[in-house]
C-alpha cells in the first residue's frame, strides 16, 4: 500500500514565497518609516524651536537678565548659574563616580556587599529624577542646611548623574586586558600602582565620554531644581568666583541661590502672553543645541579613544 | 607611518616559511635523540645549592584539587622545566611560586614552597604577595608589553622598587636589554611604543622588563607557544644563556624545547608529579612507564 | 649576542613596603567610601522620603488618603484622596505605551533583524540622541505644536490635556524601549535564526516567530522599564497636561500627575511644617513605590534574558 504523498505544485509554493517576500519588503518599509519618523521629530523639534525663536536669538538675549517685559527678557542669570551648577556637579560626580567604579572593578571581592552596592546602583539610574528633587529638599537644603543654592542644586545633580559616570567608567576599566595587569602584578606592583599605572591612563576615553554625557544630562534636568527652590527671577548675578584680590577665588557663589536654563524656558513657557513663548523657544534652542553639541562631543571622543588604543 | 614600520620588523625578523630557517626541521627524530644531539657540552653542576624547594604543594581552586602533593628542589642558577599533557597542572604549579593565584578569588594553598637562603615559606598567608612578587619574575605565554616606550617598559619594575636616579635606571634597562639579547636590535628607538616590536621582540622585552629587577626565580610559563620557529629558537639560546645567572623554572608543552634548554625536568600528569630527574636521564632513561609514554607520543 | 655580564641588585627597603601598603589600605579605604555613596542615596531617599511624610500620615488616614477621589491638599477644605494624581499618572502614561510600544518594538526588529550594519551603526547613536533632549523642551513641543496640531482634528481639545503630553513622552521612551529590546533580540544566538532560514523562513517570519519570542523576555524588560521612566516624567506633564487634579479617565482632558503635583506645589512658597508640604513627601513616597515596583520587575526579567543565553 502506497502512502499518500502529498505533492505540493512548484507554482504554488513560488506564489507563497513571493507573498511572503512581500511581506518581508512591506515590514522594511515599515520599520524604516518608523525610524526615520522618529529621527525626522528630533529635527522638525529643533527647527521649530529655532523658528519660533528666532526673534530672540540675539546676544542681547544672551546677556540680559529676565525680565517682566518679554521684550527685554534675557538668559544671563539663566546660563550663568547653570555653568556654575555644573561646575559643581563634574566636581563631585567626577572623583566620587569614577573611585566607585574603580573600586567595584578592581577591588570589590565577590560577597554580599559588593552585590548591595552594585543593585543599589542599578536601582539609582531608573528613580525618577523628581525624587532626587525631594532628597535634596529633605536632604541638602533642610537637614544640612545648604539652603537654596548653587552647592545644593550641583551636589542633587551630581547623585542624579552619578549612575551614569559609574556604569561607563566601569566599561572603560573593564576594556584593559587581563594580560597589561597580570604583568604589572608579577613586577611586583601593589593594587592601587597597578590601577593608577596602568589601568586608569588607558581607560580615560571612556570616562571622559561617560563625564560628558552625564553632564548633557544635568542641563537639561528641571525637576530636581525647581523642587528644591530654583528660582526664575534672578536680576543679579551670583558673586563671581575670581576676585582681583587674595585670594584670587571665593566660594560666596556657591551659597548663592541660583537659576538655570530649564528653569527659566520652564518659567517663559508657563506664562500665557505669547511674546514669552518666544523667549521659551529661544531657550530651548540654545538648550537643545548644547545637549546635542555635548553628545556630539562625547560620540567623538568615544570613537577617537577607541582607534587610539589598538591591543 | 606605523603600520607600516611594523611589517616591516615583522618581515625582517621572520622569514616566511620554515625552510628557511637556520634550525634543521624536527620530523621524525625522537626527544631522546635530539637530547643527545643537542645536549650542552656542559652537564647540570650536581655542586649547585637548592634555591626553592615545593614541600608537598597542594592547590584548590574553590573544591577542586589541581595539585596534589607536589614536592620538587630547584636548583640555583639552573633550568628547571616541567612538561606534561594539558591540564597537569604543570602552569597551576608555576604560579604558585609568584602567588598570581592570588589574583583569582577562592583558591587555597597547601603545603610549603621554601625559598632558600632567606628560607621564606612563599606560599604562606604570612607572607605579602607583593614581597614574592618582588623576588620571583614571570613571562607570560602571550608577551604583554605594556602599551608604553620600550625604555618604560623595562624601567617600570625598577620605579615600582622605588629607583629614583636617572642614570641608574638608564644603566639597569641597558644591562636588561642586553640580558635578553635585544639592546642592539632597540638602543636607537627606546622611546618608541613597545607594541610597535615583533612577536618574538615583544617577548624578549617582557624578558628584558623582568630581568631588569633581578628576580632570584624567573618563571616562563609556556613562553614560546605563541611564537613563530624563528622567534622560538631565540628565547630557547636566551634562556640557555641564562643558565648560570639566573634560577630558570619553565613550562613547556614542547618536550624537545624542555630537552633542549633544560638542566631537570620533570614530569606531571593529572596534578601529581610523576618523575623529576636531571634532562638527559629523563629523556633517555625514564624510570617510569608513564613518562616513557610521554615522552614517545603515545599520549599527549 | 653577548650577555651582560652581571645583573645588579636594588631592594626596596622594608620601610619603604611598609609605607605603600599602608598608602594602598588608605587609598582602597576612600575608594570603597565612594562606592558607598550609591547604598547611602538609596537610603536616604528612603528615609527622607518616610521621615517627612510621617507627620502627613499622622493628619490622614490612610484609607482616605487611597479612596478619596479629590486631591486638594492646598484649600482650606483640603482633601487627600490620592486617586486623581494616580489616575493622571497611569493615564498619561497609557497613551505614551500606546504609542512607545509599537514604535520602539518595530524599530528593534527592524534594526536587530533586518538593518544594513552600516546603517545600524550610524542611526543607533541618532536614536539615542532623541532620549537626550531635555524634557522641559519636550513639554514645549507637546504644548506648543502637538496640542495645536491635534486641535485640527479634535476642536474641542483643552489648552492643556493628557493626550498630547502622553504622546510626546511615548516618543520620548521609544529610544529607551528599542534600546533594550534590541539587545534581547540580538542576544537571541545565531543558530536559532539560521535554523530558521535554512527551512526557507523570509526575514520576517523568523523576526517574529523564532527572534522575538527567543528574546520575549528581554522585551517585556523593556516595555516595563518604559512604564517606569514615563511614570516619572515631570516635566512634560507640567507644561502641557495642566497642574489641577482631575480623577479622569479619558486622556484628552487635563489632569495633574503625581509628579506635576510636587512641581506645583514646589513653585510656592510653602513653610517647612506645612501640610501642604510634607504632602509632596506623601505624593513622592507612591511613586518611589510605583517606579521601584516596575523597576524590580524589569531588571529581574532582564537578568532573566541575559542568563539564558
């Protein structure tokens, strides 16, 4: 007895494979649609915001301070105490975001502790950047009595990005071989020579482009501020830090209180009179245009250290 | 500009095929009998004091055993090769003697490894890893010059001992380069990158880097077997030509490397140490019947 | 090839070992202090968060704070009821899945599966700048030219709603989402796909019938780690879905988050023993409890994926 062979026409698996093709040119479509698309908002976002603002993209913007009449408004205060802030937050993030990473790399035995340390980690980089705000709040400006200011704002923004300057110098560590430290080791070079010898010159590049995206990030940030009580209608300027005196640098500016950019756009934004959504637009432009300057940065740096460095 | 700098080292040093080069091929002929070809006129110096010695040295790596019991005397100034199949153990040995096993979370030593005159037990938890690693140097089977100059290279042992003056250390790295047959090939470019030498360059720097610092053991861990046969035979006249400085322990999955270079060999299967002897009565006269295996391929 | 003829010696002194062992415990001291800083902001954020939202639970009980269906913690007949801003959260949030999910997933399976290695290489960054753009200027966008683009199709459409700040913060996570999608599917080992083509599978069918089921869940990572990011979005619910609770459901209404909440009540001038202010610290403390909930769930699952291959 014969079993049934089931025989399938040549012509009719062709026609379902070319449906089949089909489908496989529509999905490309599709996705590319879908990328693109998103790309083409990013571009559309910022041309908008430069048209929009394009009255105001003047350096008289640049160098008055805000104002009640949107005409005379400008972002001094705003962009100078989002430089100082800064400044703040690369000086802590920076040592305390890369010893951590060092020393989760390079000395954390393999126990309970380093496993705490390393989920708390984690966790920190998906907590809302709000809660950062009510930290600080509690935290900073109430229990350590910093007050409102700069110093508060810089440190909150430094723990925001902290997350961020770990897991990448983190990356750049663990790119050195095995083999530079195992020699290192056997010349008799103690833990922290073998580290600061060897191992952090060579992973540079990658802190520097984890530093760099941090700090794009820290621009741009709103909510921690404004809950720690940034405010948006700063006439003056805080004391600056050079004086022509001894000794030549003060730190009066860091217990100033403080604006930033965001803050202000945030501000411009909320009010219904249309000139100031001209400012907003201003605002974020120059905002918009710093973040993408700053990861242009970090991408460059980040693919210039790795063609440097060929093991 | 570099790229190209480095082919051509590369080309200059290592002919292209092996017919050409100066050592006559290996077909054929038994470990015995190219032992008895190429011998050293001079014996082992039966006269030589015990520098080390692996007093029933046992290794785990968490609960497995890698070595079990071994007990081996190193010579002073003499080759000292192991050689075995892989997984021996013979690589687990030798790291003993620097504690690089150190490095490695959840290892424990048993047993004893005296360093003779000082008479310091190296594996013991009472002594400072760094303080071995002081005495004892180690090149890798992979050479891994530090992406540095040549001239650091060789100096960074000397700065991590703390020496300061310039000229001494300019005098020391000359005395090591000299020391691993590579002065004459390098003294015009010191400052250039040490990654920029040749496979075989590269090893004899490591070599350089760990002579510079004097060690009173040097230990090669398979140093050859990432080498092309050129390249090879070098470090092979380099380390003979140490013999009689330096206390050389060796590991080699190539037994005529071991027949060719060594004073003692000895001979390890499965973590135990099966038989040591000196190199030309392991060779040709092995007392057990494992090593005859051996050493005449019927396993390896 | 000479030799040299001796080699010298030269020893570090004793005391010279001594003093950089002890400079090295000192060094590997500070560095662990260091790393210490991540355990010690989690905890604070905790006890901060606790500490100062005790006194509020002490003035409302908890089942008015979890029933009632008004928030008005500022008027002089204040109610507690937590309900709207959770309401306006997962709202808004909603609608960002709705248009993230889709987005982000297609986008994945495009890139992982059927993208030029070029072009993945060049468009990943781009990707990633779309998550880097402040949010403050994403809360312009959506008020500025989404609302008003919506308000051609829909006239009746508030100033301020939750649809278009929804919308926004779904393109805002599509990178986030694609992101990690992307890495699950790529994890997904290359036997699996050949095994598939081998038995004449187009791209798509082993896209979507061996790749994404393998990295299913690698994916649900990513949707839930979305769900946590726009959870905690602030900014572009502050400027466009409007600051007043609102118990609602329907997105094209305005409505306050709990997060536009904190934002307003920061903007005042509240005294430190307020209720109103230790009211944020209440409001902060659900949604740390939200985020940490979806967090947990999406690095367990991420784990998960990374283990099995």
């Amino acid at each position: 007895m014969n079993a049934a062979v089931i025989s399938v026409p040549a012509d009719s698996i062709r026609a379902g494979v070319s449906r089949r093709k089909i489908l496989d040119r529509v999905f490309v479509m599709i996705g590319l649609c879908f990328l693109f698309g998103a790309l083409l908002i990013l571009v559309i976002l910022f041309l908008d915001l430069v048209r929009d603002g394009s009255a105001k993209l003047t350096w008289d913007f640049l160098t008055s301070f805000p104002s009640r009449n949107a005409g005379r408004a400008g972002i001094l205060s705003a962009w100078v105490g989002t430089s100082l802030i800064m400044l703040v937050t690369a000086a802590v993030a920076m040592p305390v975001g890369v010893a951590a990473a060092v020393y989760l790399e390079e000395y954390a035995p393999k126990n309970w502790m380093t496993a705490v340390i390393e989920i708390n980690v984690t966790n920190l980089a998906g907590v809302p950047s709000i809660i950062y705000g009510l930290l600080a709040l509690g935290l900073f400006v109430y229990q350590f009595n910093l007050g409102q200011s700069i110093a508060a704002a810089g440190l909150t923004l430094a723990l925001l990005i902290l997350p961020i300057v770990i897991v990448a110098t983190r990356e750049a560590v663990r790119a050195v071989p095995r083999e530079i430290r195992e020699a290192a080791y056997a010349l008799g070079a103690t833990r922290w020579e073998v580290t600061a010898h060897h191992v952090l010159p060579y992973s540079v590049g990658g802190i520097l482009t984890g530093m760099i995206i941090g700090l794009s990030r820290a621009i741009g940030e709103t909510a921690p501020l404004i809950t720690i009580g940034a405010l948006s209608f700063i006439a003056f300027l805080p004391e600056s830090p050079f004086s022509s005196e001894f000794p030549f640098f003060s730190f009066a500016w860091l217990s100033e209180a403080f604006t930033a950019m965001p803050i202000q756009m945030f501000n411009w934004v909320s009010r219904p009179d249309p000139a100031f959504q001209v400012n907003a637009a201003a605002a974020g432009a120059i905002l918009l245009g710093m973040t993408l300057l700053m990861n242009g940065i970090a991408i460059y740096v980040r693919y210039r250290y790795r063609k440097k460095i060929n093991w | 500009m570099q790229v190209t700098r480095e082919k051509q080292d590369r080309a200059e040093s290592s002919p292209q095929t092996v017919a050409e080069a100066p050592f006559p091929t290996e077909k054929g002929r038994s470990a015995g009998q190219i032992a008895i070809e190429m011998t050293r006129k001079v014996a082992p110096d039966e006269a030589r004091a015990v520098k080390a010695r692996a007093e029933n040295l046992s290794f785990f790596y968490a609960s497995v055993q890698a070595l079990k019991s071994v007990s081996i005397e190193i010579r002073d100034k003499q080759v000292t090769a192991l050689i075995g199949p892989s997984g021996c153990g013979k690589s687990t040995f030798l790291r003993c003697f620097n504690r690089m096993h150190d490095l490695t979370p959840e290892t424990r030593y048993a047993g004893r490894v005296m360093l003779y005159p000082d008479e310091i037990d190296l594996v013991s938890r009472k002594v400072d890893p760094i303080e071995v690693r002081m005495r004892i140097g180690m090149v890798f089977q992979k050479p891994n010059p530090f992406p540095k100059s040549i001239f650091e290279n060789v100096a960074y042992g000397l700065r991590v001992r703390g020496m300061r003056a310039k000229v001494l250390v300019e005098e020391e790295v000359e005395k090591a380069l000299r020391g691993a047959a590579l002065w004459d090939e390098v003294k015009d470019r010191l400052n250039s990158s040490g990654l920029s030498l040749s496979g075989g360059q590269q090893q004899r720097l490591c070599i350089a880097r760990a002579l510079a610092t004097n060690p009173e053991i040097l230990l090669f861990d398979e140093p050859t077997s990432a080498l092309d046969p050129i390249a090879t035979a070098r470090i092979e006249e380099l380390i003979s030509e140490l013999r009689d400085k330096v206390t050389v322990i060796i590991v080699t999955h190539n037994m005529q490397q071991a027949a060719r270079v060594s004073d003692y060999t000895a001979f390890m299967y499965l973590g135990e140490l099966i038989e040591f002897d000196e190199t030309s009565q392991l060779f040709t006269n092995p007392s057990k019947k494992a090593t005859e295996d051996y050493i005449t391929g019927r396993y390896g | 090839m000479s030799t040299a003829a001796t080699i010298s010696t030269f020893r570090p002194s004793p005391t010279a070992l001594r003093l950089r062992k002890v400079r090295d415990r000192i060094i590997e001291s500070g560095l662990l202090v260091a790393a210490l800083v991540a355990v010690f902001t989690t905890v604070a954020i905790v006890v901060v968060l606790v500490y100062e939202s005790i006194p509020f639970f002490k003035a409302v009980p908890i089942k008015d704070f979890l029933t009632d269906t008004m928030w008005t913690p500022l008027f002089a007949e204040a109610r507690y009821g937590i309900l709207p801003l959770v309401a306006g959260t997962l709202v808004t949030t909603m609608v960002a899945l709705a248009v993230a999910i889709p987005a982000g997933t297609i986008i994945a399976i495009y890139l992982s599966e059927f993208a030029p290695f070029k072009l993945r290489e060049t468009i990943k960054p781009c990707l990633e700048l779309l998550g880097a753009v402040p949010t403050v200027v994403y809360g312009y966008f959506a008020l500025m030219m989404v609302t008003p683009f919506l308000q051609k199709f829909m006239p009746d459409l508030p100033g301020f709603n939750m649809l278009s700040a929804g919308l926004v913060i779904g393109i805002m996570i599509i990178p986030y989402v694609a992101s990690v999608s992307e890495d699950a599917m790529r994890a997904v080992p290359n036997y699996m796909r050949e095994g598939s083509y081998a038995m004449g599978a187009t791209r798509f069918q082993t896209a979507t019938r061996v790749v994404v089921p393998g990295a299913i869940s690698g994916i649900a990572a990513a949707y839930i780690l979305g769900i946590s990011r726009a959870v905690g979005e602030t900014m572009v619910v502050a400027v466009a879905a409007g600051l007043q609770p609102n118990l609602t459901w329907n997105p094209t209404e305005s409505a306050a988050t709990i997060t536009a909440f904190i934002v307003q009540v920061s903007l005042g001038d509240l005294p430190h023993d307020s209720i109103g202010y230790q009211s944020i610290f209440a409001a902060g403390l659900v949604l740390m409890l939200m985020t940490l909930v979806f967090n947990i769930a999406g690095f367990a699952l991420t784990r998960k994926f990374r283990e099995a291959y």
